[in-house]
C-alpha cells in the first residue's frame, strides 16, 4: 500500500497534465478562432469590407513648411498642425528602436502578424490574462489615426481592415513616417520630431540609441513611462527595448551597453515649437518668417524664468513692418496658437480711442469725466471700482479706465466702431452688437496673433487701417502707459509703447495680456488658464507686462522712437483752463507760464482756428467738452 503523501502527488500531477490539456487545446481554439476572425475581417470577398477613408492619409501628406527671411527650412508641419519629418531623414538606429519593440516583422507582413496574434493568444491563455498586445505597427497607425480608442471588436475589425488596405496603398517606409508623426508621447507631445525637442532638446535628425529606445518605450504607456515623472521606470523599459534591438541584430552589445547609461533629459519648460502654430496661423501654404535667433534665445530665457504654477504663458514677436513673426515661445506643448479669448482693455485704442480720434471727436488732451453712468441697462464700472473725475483722455488710455472708453465706443456708434475694427483686422460677427465691446467683450474673441498684428498697424503710421496723425497720437498716449500707466514696468525703456488688459469677474480674472512695441517690433504676452482663474496677483500690468519689460530690455529689439509725421504739431495750450474749466485752449500772450504746457495735435483737429498756408481749419464747438462728457 502507497503511503498517503504519494497517492496525493500522483493525484496532482494527473490534475496538472489535465489542465495542461485543457489549456493547449483551448489555446489552440484560440488561435484558430483568432486565424479565422483575421481571414474573415480582412478578406475582400466578405461583407465587411469596405474602402477606407484616405482623408487622414491626404492630411498627414499636406506638408506645409515654415522658413526663414533666407529661404532656409524651420519646420515643416503636417495637415494635423504636427511637426513632420521624413522617415529617410530619421537615423536608422531610431527607425529600428520602433520596429524592434513595436513590430519585428513590419517588414513581412501585410498589415497584421498572423505569428505573433497566435504567440499572443496562447501566452495570453496559458497566463488566464489578456495583456499581450499583438498590434503591428500599420494596426497602430489605423487605430490612431482613423478611430477612437475604444476596445471592441467591431473596432478591432476596422483596425485590421485599414491596415490591410493601408499595406496594400502605401510603401512601408510611407506607413513608418505616418506612424512615428503620429505617435502620442504624452505631456501634450504628439509626434516624434516634438519629442526630441521636448526631451532632450535635439534636433530629431540627431537622436542617438539611448535617446531613441527611449522614445520608443515611452508610446506604449505614456503615462508609466514619462522620463519626467517617472524616470527610473523609463529607464528601465529603455533597456527593454535596447535588448529587444540586440535580439534583432540592429545593435550589438557594446552598443546596448553604452546606450544603457542614464539619458540626460531637456528640463526646459519653454516651448519653442509653438512658433511653427503661430507662423502658420491664418496663412495657406508655406510661409516665410523673420526668425531671429538671438531674439528667440532672449524670449525663451525671459519666459523660462517667469513660470508660475497653473498658469498658461504665450509670446510672440513680430516684425511691424511686415507683420511677420521673429519668435514665439509659450510653456505649454498645446498648440494654443488659435485659442481665442476674451481680449479685455486690449482693445480700448482700436475700437474706442482711434475711432474717436478719426472722427474729430478727440484728441490726448480731450478732457473725459469718469465717473459712473448708465446707457440704457448698461452701467459699466472701473477696475475695483475706483473713479478719477475729470481726466484728459491720455491718463484715461493709460489707466485703462473703463466708463471713459463706453462713453467713447456710444459716441463713435457700435456700427462704426466695428468698422475699424475690421481694419485692424479683429474677428467680430454682427452680433457683437453691445457696448462692452468697450471692454473687449465679444462673442467669438480674439486670438493672440490678431491683436499683436492690429498693434503693428499702430506702429507703422503708416495710414492704412487709420490716419497717420490718429495712429502717431496713440503711440505717444500709450508711451505714457508704458511710463506711468498700466504698464509702467516699462518705465526707464526708451521708445516704447504698451497696453496691458485683464479680463475677469468679481470672482477672480481669466486672461492677463500686455502688448508693448516701438516702431521696430511688436511683443504680445498672454496669461492664462484652461479653467479656473489667475493668481489673484496676475492683471495685465503685472506677470504679462513684467515679461514684455523684460523683453524689450534686449539690444536687438532697441530702435528710434515713432517718426512724427509733419501734420502733427507742438502747441501750447492753458493748463489752468484745462484743469478748472476742462477746456483744451491755446495758451495766449495773458497765459501765465507755469499754466503753458506744449501738447501734440494733427493739424486737422486742433484748438482754435489755425491757418497753415492754404490749408485752413475751422473751430470745432465740440472740441473742448464733448458731447457726453460733461459734468451735468
């Protein structure tokens, strides 16, 4: 008679061979059920077969390039508003990270890997799980580029029918390009050109074999696998890919060696990318720049030392002349190159002040009454609320003072108002009907490259969306922001012009602008947040005009001040009769010296009658108080 102890033994190993059994023959089901399901979703004799959609293939092959003022290429930029590069650029060693840890037999198949589906299916029935992936690289493109990433089999269906054709339409090397321009890295990092940039701050042409493994690891958990985050476990799937390399023979070991050492990474948080969005924005086709190195390198060095938890920084820099763009950084790898948002009092000098000027119904010295007031059930009020009584309409640009600017917007016309705005290019629709427009309140908003460009039309003078004479005047008034306004941070910088605008509620403020140009350049700062509001200490006039002082504060955006045209002229006017009376008067022969202060005016809106050759200018009545601002 066996002892006990050896009849149990014999007992479970006949159990374990039955579950062995049991196992392979389910496994082998599997296998065939899934050879089947690949036959039968694949083949165009069945039902389910259906041309793809070439939409994604057309969008991904729409390259367009961004270069500089000499012809030479910066990016070049996919229908999907991705940085693109050519998988024949791309060093081989990069090409073989992918395909070695993705996809060995990309090269052999046609679209999906009967092998390695059955290899799959059987580990994952021997293990009683469902973590082995057999997607080939092609299966991946289709699903990221052509559906959601939901888990069913319909969708697993269409999966490997778009692979299929794919493999059939395209070249392997075309399907790896797509595939790599395509491939999410997390942190807001799509494609493998921003990938380089982001991490390790290279050229992707550039890429060695441990900064390659590395990117090829990260894409199959972007979150597991952030070298930020978590850098141990990047490193550690980094050699998982450099052994899988070896095992391809696309390495040897000596290589795999070195490439294992730890990869230093870009710990920057600028992102300089964003100026391909920007150059690109509301253009068609390539698009020439006047990219500048050394401003670029200031820009990026100003912003990396200006980050402030939960907020969102954009620059940009334009040339005035042109219109075009010389840099753009933000600290964030979203593309918010089109965001449009509420603009605030950045709008104050386009919409109200030039408008008014135009019309003959202002002037800098224009004494304006701010205090509060209602049009209507319109009853707008200043910045927490604080009033300053009679102004000239210079401090009231300055201190950005809103009940001033409605005023001013009611007696231009909204209709008007909105004319100009066109031709500053803004973005307003017909039902952007209703005095906070004032405010820069409308429905659609703006974006950031909108308003840098209605700022260069200021800089110029050069008479195009406004009269020379308007435009020069309201470079002189926003000087005085820029010295003691809003914007006085730019203090002490010469030749240099600035608005700044805070869009929020009682509840806190959304967006910070500051815009500040001389006649060379133009810098547009915004601050922002995806939701939620601002630190209470951001407005216009703190973290967005800090970053265009610091800006402006380089040598190479240094230049003259606003030419002055010869229709404006220096005239002295009454001090006391402006301050008491709030009368814009010249001062005469009885006119004490200490009231004499010399003010700009065009010559076709002046004080008094004035006689210049042939040219003669009547006396407008409503000169000295207009209508609106007077103290009954």
């Amino acid at each position: 008679m066996k002892p006990h102890g050896i009849i149990y033994n014999i007992i479970e190993v006949d159990i374990i061979r039955k579950i062995i059994r049991i196992t392979v023959l389910v496994g082998m089901a599997f296998v065939l059920a899934a050879g089947c399901f690949v036959w039968v979703a694949t083949s165009p004799s069945t039902d389910t077969y259906d041309a793809y959609d070439s939409s994604p293939v057309i969008r991904s092959e729409n390259i367009r390039r961004v270069m500089d003022a000499d012809g030479n290429e910066l990016y070049s930029v996919n229908g999907y508003g991705r940085l693109h590069v050519d998988a024949s650029q791309l060093p081989l060693h990069t090409l073989h990270a992918f395909i070695a840890i993705e996809d060995t037999r990309f090269y052999n198949h046609d679209g999906y890997d009967l092998k390695r589906i059955a290899a799959a299916a059987v580990k994952d029935v021997i293990t009683f799980s469902a973590r082995e992936g057999a997607s080939t690289i092609t299966q991946q493109l289709a699903k990221n580029l052509w559906l959601t990433p939901e888990k069913t089999i319909e969708r697993k269906i269409e999966e490997l029918k778009i692979a299929r054709s794919l493999e059939k339409l395209l070249s392997k090397n075309d399907i790896l390009q797509m595939y790599l321009n395509a491939l999410y890295f997390g942190n807001g990092i799509y494609g493998i050109t921003s990938a380089a940039h982001a991490f390790f701050g290279v050229d992707v042409k550039e890429l060695n074999i441990g900064q390659s493994a590395m990117l090829a690891g990260i894409i199959n958990n972007p979150l597991l696998y952030d070298p930020y985050r978590h850098n141990d476990a990047a490193e550690s799937r980094k050699k998982v890919v450099l052994r899988r390399m070896v095992d391809c023979g696309f390495i040897d070991e000596g290589e795999a060696r070195l490439a294992s050492i730890p990869t230093p990474l870009e710990r920057s948080n600028v992102n300089s990318d964003i100026f391909a969005s920007y150059a690109l924005s509301g253009c068609e086709g390539d698009v020439v720049t006047l990219y500048d190195k050394q401003i670029s390198r200031h820009v990026n060095s100003v912003l990396e030392n200006k980050q402030i938890n939960g907020t969102t920084i954009s620059v940009i820099v334009l040339d005035a002349d042109t219109e075009k763009l010389v840099s753009a950084a933000c600290n964030t790898r979203a593309d918010i190159s089109e965001a449009r948002r509420q603009a605030g009092s950045i709008v104050k000098p386009i919409i109200c002040y030039a408008p008014a000027m135009e019309m003959g119904l202002l002037t800098p010295m224009t004494p304006l009454l701010d205090k509060p007031i209602g049009i209507g059930n319109y009853r707008p009020t200043n910045y927490g609320d604080i009033y300053y009584g009679w102004v000239t309409a210079t401090e009231s640009l300055g201190l950005s003072l809103n009940v001033p600017a409605v005023k001013l917007l009611d007696m231009v016309g909204i209709e008007r108002a909105k004319q100009f705005a066109v031709r500053f290019g803004l973005k307003l629709t017909e039902n952007d009907d209703g005095l906070a427009l004032a405010l820069g309140s409308s429905l659609q908003g703006e974006t950031l490259m909108n308003l840098a460009k209605a700022y260069c039309k200021f800089a110029r003078c050069d008479g195009v969306a406004v009269s020379r004479e308007t435009a020069y005047l309201i470079n002189r008034m926003l000087e005085k922001c820029a010295s003691e306004g809003t914007a006085k941070v730019l203090s002490g910088i010469n030749n240099v012009a600035a608005k700044t605008g805070t869009v929020g509620s009682k509840y806190g403020n959304t967006d910070a602008y500051c815009i500040a140009y001389n006649s060379d350049y133009v810098v547009a700062v915004w601050v922002g947040t995806d939701n939620g509001f601002l630190p209470d200490n951001i407005t216009g006039g703190s973290l967005p005009a800090e970053i265009c002082a610091d800006i402006m504060k380089t040598p190479a955006l240094r230049c003259e001040g606003f030419e002055k045209p010869e229709t404006v002229i220096d005239i002295e006017i009454d001090s006391s009769v402006l301050d008491n009376k709030h009368k814009v008067v010249r001062a005469d022969n009885n006119t004490p010296i200490r009231d004499r202060i010399s003010a700009e005016f065009s010559v076709y809106n002046m004080p008094e009658a004035h006689t210049n050759g042939d040219l003669i200018i009547g006396d407008y009545d409503n000169f000295r108080i207009v209508d609106r601002f007077t103290d009954q």
